[in-house]
C-alpha cells in the first residue's frame, strides 16, 4: 500500500494542526464562548484546514 503523506509532511501536519487548536482555543477564551460553541469555535478551524491540507496534497 502506498503511503499518503511522508514524514516530513507528516510532520508539518501535527505541527500546523496544533498551531490551528491552540489559536482556536484562543479566540474561545479570549471571547468567553460558552456551551456547544465552544466546541463548534474550536473544531470547525481544525476540520477545514484537515479538508484542506488532504486535498491539496491528494492532488501532488
């Protein structure tokens, strides 16, 4: 089976995906976001740049 990502691109994924969670929690905190969207504030960021980062290299 052929590997998807290397380790380098690996990597870098981890690396920006914590970057997009932390600056998202950020934001939750910085403007006191309660309840349900707080976890919407957090994870809608993270599931966008996954969308993105998986097709720009599905297509490489």
């Amino acid at each position: 089976m052929k590997k998807f990502f290397s380790n380098k691109r690996r990597i870098k994924y981890f690396i920006i995906s914590a970057l997009v969670i932390f600056i998202s929690c950020i934001i939750v905190v910085w403007f006191n976001i309660t309840g349900f969207l707080r976890v919407l504030a957090i994870f809608i960021p993270y599931f966008i740049f996954d969308t993105i980062w998986t097709k720009y290299y599905k297509d490489k």
